[in-house]
C-alpha cells in the first residue's frame, strides 16, 4: 500500500492519498508566522490503517521542510499526534526561523 501526502494549497490542506485514492486531508489556515490545522478526517474505509499519522506526519514534516512557520494544533487529532511525537513539538509555537 502506497501512501503520498500532498499540500493541496489551493483547498488550505495536505491530503493523503493511498494508492491513488485520496484517502483523507488535513485542513489548515495560514496567518502570518503560523499554520494553524483546524481539522483533520480519514475517510472510512482507510481507518485503522495508519494512515491518519502517515498524514500527520507527512503534513508536519512538509510544514518543517517550508521554514518558518509555528504549528497551531487547534485540531485535536494533530494535538494528540504531537504530543505523542515528541521529535516534532518543537514546531508548536516555534516563531518564525
């Protein structure tokens, strides 16, 4: 099974899709220094596959990969995702670099 995270910037969120098939998304608003993800959803027939972290990571690490900017965690599946992951708070709040 293939997983690929995109920032699909014109809809404001990263999706993922599992071979080919868009399997879910992460939606986000940009404000100045900071992304804020609002609401996070896999689709039903891809739960319980790993593929709400696979997004949670490949989103974050596409947000490290850009610079500059502070995750807001409004959405609870990110928050939790984060504060399991401790290699990744230090975007949380992290100022613009």
């Amino acid at each position: 099974m293939s997983k690929e995270i995109s920032d699909n910037a014109e809809a404001s969120r990263y999706e993922i899709r599992v071979d080919g098939e868009l399997a879910g998304f992460a939606e986000y608003r940009t404000r100045p220094g900071k992304i804020v993800f609002t609401h996070t959803e896999v689709f039903d027939a891809f739960e319980g596959q790993g593929v709400g972290g696979a997004l949670a990571r490949g989103a974050l690490d596409g947000v490290r990969a850009k610079g500059g900017l502070a995750v807001v965690p409004l959405c609870p599946f990110i928050k939790g995702w984060i504060d399991r992951h401790p290699d990744y708070q230090d975007l949380v709040g992290r100022e613009g670099a």
